[in-house]
C-alpha cells in the first residue's frame, strides 16, 4: 500500500505508459495502412483527448482541485463530496449543498492546515453531507449534528473557514427543523 502522493505518482507514470503505448499503436495501424493501402477498421484511439483528461489540474462539477493539493487529498473523496453537492441542487438541501461546496474548497485552499488534518476534515465534511443530503428516512439529525459539531471544533481557529461553516450550521438547522 502506497501513500496518497506516491500512489499518485505511480498513476500518473502508469498513465503516461498507456499514453506511450496508444500512440505507437495509432502508429502502428498507420504504418500497416500505408503498407497494405487498406484503411484498418476500428479508428484510433483519441491520445489527445485521453492526456487531455489526464492532466494534473482535476476539476470535479462542482470542487476544483490543483496540482499543489492533490498529493495530500483522496480524489476519490472529493469526487462523494462533489456528487452529494450535485444531489443538493434544486432540494431542499440547496443551500447546504452550496455550503458544503464553498467549506470543502476553502479547506483545499488553506495553506493553513496540514496534510492530515485537511484529509481528516474532509472526511468530516463527506459524511455530513452525505447525512444532510441523504434519502429521506436515513438522514439522521443527531449524526448530522455531531459531525458538524466536530468540523466547527476542527476549524474555529481558522477565520477564513469558520464563518462558512457557521453559516452552514444555521442551513442545516432550517433543514433538519432544529
């Protein structure tokens, strides 16, 4: 088991070789093509469009994330945060959703929080969200509650953090009639 940055790395080398190989295959059909004056069937396969997709810079429908932060985060993480954000438009959970958005970016972006505590926070913020957007009948207030509790706990000291997360406080007592 690798580290999130090491296994990063490793993805992005395993990424490049698979670039490497689509192209000398293009070339490959390319080649036979000339030889055989035959077009082969089948296309090639769009290595452009595919190292366009692959780029360091990753940007989810709703959380952007950059190349300084991705080594100390899960993508996979962010991608349940961005869903559930997704989930919330139009719901009664709208502007928790929006909440939710503006708080996991500004966690991102602070250079204020170290690696740990940044992947710890949005853990946090995954599973509150996850409660505060859930199918009716399996959000539970009490959990939502503890969970937010421990984000505002986590994040106090922080300025920048903490009136988004008070504001997000006051969003899911409306939706959770507390």
């Amino acid at each position: 088991m690798l580290c999130i940055d090491c296994e990063h790395k490793r993805m992005s080398i395993h990424n490049m070789q698979f670039l490497q190989a689509a192209a000398l295959m293009n070339q490959s059909l390319d080649d036979l093509d000339a030889v055989t004056g035959f077009h082969t069937p089948g296309g090639r396969i769009p290595v452009n469009a595919i190292a366009n997709a692959m780029r360091s810079k990753t940007t989810l429908n709703n959380i952007t994330v950059t190349n300084s932060t991705v080594g100390s985060i899960n993508t996979g993480d962010l991608a349940r945060i961005d869903a559930v954000i997704t989930l919330a438009k139009g719901t009664d959970a709208d502007e928790v959703g929006k909440l939710v958005q503006q708080l996991t970016q500004s966690v991102l972006d602070a250079k204020e929080i170290v690696p740990a505590a940044k992947k710890e926070l949005l853990d946090l913020i995954q599973s509150l969200a996850e409660q505060a957007v859930g199918s009716q009948g399996q959000s539970k207030a009490s959990v939502a509650k503890a969970l937010f509790e421990s984000v505002e706990k986590r994040v106090s000291s922080i300025s920048g953090l903490a009136e988004v997360v008070r504001n997000l406080g006051v969003a899911l007592a409306k939706l959770f009639g507390l």
